[in-house]
C-alpha cells in the first residue's frame, strides 16, 4: 500500500471513530468537535488519473498548434511528439487500474 491509501485509510478510520464515540447527550457539540478532528479532506483517489488526462489535454492542444499555426523550424517533429505523448499520457488515464478502497 502507497502513502496516499494509507492517508485515505486513517482519515476515514479517525472519522468513523469519531462518529461512533460521540454520545447523544454531545449533540451540541458534534459538529464543533468534528470540525476540529479532521480540519483537512479526505485526499482525492484518482488525483493521478486526472492530472494525467488533464496534461495530455495540454500536450494534444500544444501538439496541433505546433503543426498547424507554428512557424518555428522542425515544428512538424516537435507537433508530432507533442501528439504522441498526448495518446499515450490519455491511454495510461483511462487504462491503469483505478484503486478502490
């Protein structure tokens, strides 16, 4: 197990020990102490994935102005790159295991 799953696990274990150790006799107070356990998120699974596709959205939009609006020198190899890294950085977005807890 990474880092981040276990971070995810000891957030959703502190909140639900929380909520099982509160008394209703401390209905006033629930939501003060809850706030004050857990003043963070919970971290974001799929973070990986979406900055994956959010960076191949990047390269494809780069790779088709370098071939079609660019007047550098070579722009039809670094237009072409740029495309090639966009499709792989997509796939890997869409086909790596997500990891479900």
């Amino acid at each position: 197990m990474d880092r981040k799953e276990k971070s995810r696990e000891k957030w959703e274990r502190e909140f639900i020990e929380d909520q099982y150790n509160m008394i209703p006799a401390d209905g006033s107070q629930v939501g003060h102490i809850m706030a004050k356990r857990s003043p963070t998120t919970a971290p974001i699974p799929d973070l990986a994935h979406l900055v994956r596709l959010l960076l191949s959205g990047i390269l494809l939009v780069t790779g088709f102005v370098l071939l079609f609006f660019s007047g550098i020198p070579h722009k039809a190899a670094l237009g072409v790159t740029a495309l090639t890294a966009s499709c792989f950085l997509g796939v890997t977005a869409f086909r790596w295991p997500r990891k479900r807890g």
